[in-house]
C-alpha cells in the first residue's frame, strides 16, 4: 500500500462549475481530491469528511494503538485498564483525537 498524503487537507472555494477541490495544507497545495458538484446537496458534507481523513485515521491508530499488546494482540475489555497503565496512554486521549476529527468533518 501507497502512503497517502499527509493532512492536514484543506477545502478550496467552489470552482466556477461548483466542483470543491481539497487539497494538501502546504503552500505546493497538491491536489487530494475533487467532491462533484450534485443536487443532492451533500457536496459539503462529503467535501468535509474527505478533508477530515487523515484526523480520523490517526485516531484509529490511536484506539488500536492504545487497546493492542506489545505483541499486536488486541486487549480483551477486561485487560484494558492495565494496557494503558504500561502504555502511559489513557483512553481520553484517543476519545479527544476522534472528537476533534468528528468536529471537523462536521464543521459548518
């Protein structure tokens, strides 16, 4: 698998043909993708969620990260406590990461 481009990813203003491009937020601007303009009137919400990826993958990392053993192994739920007492990691964190990334993928 090909790395993706890193985020953050940003959302252009509507070209003439009301297409939303999203780009990298880096002064190249290299583009990530293009939401079609449709009637259905959720361009915006696809445009935000696309632009919201990188975010939310980063907290899937962290929730597998944080709930896996040494070993890759997933935690049971009963073990979860001491995984992140030897991790150092707290649930919050990952909750905080998924907020965030939720936020932005709902921003109006």
């Amino acid at each position: 698998m090909s790395k993706h481009t890193p985020g953050p990813w940003k959302i252009d203003a509507p070209t003439p043909e009301g297409h939303r491009p999203i780009h990298e937020s880096t002064e190249a601007g290299y583009l990530i993708a293009t939401v079609w303009a449709d009637d259905s009137g959720k361009q915006e919400a696809d445009a935000r969620l696309i632009a919201a990826a990188p975010r939310l993958l980063e907290a899937c990392r962290t929730l597998i990260r944080i709930c896996s053993k040494r070993d890759g192994t997933l935690y049971e739920y009963e073990d979860w406590i001491q995984a992140f007492i030897e991790d150092g990691s707290s649930i919050t964190e990952c909750v905080r990461l998924a907020q965030a990334a939720i936020a932005e993928a709902k921003a109006q």
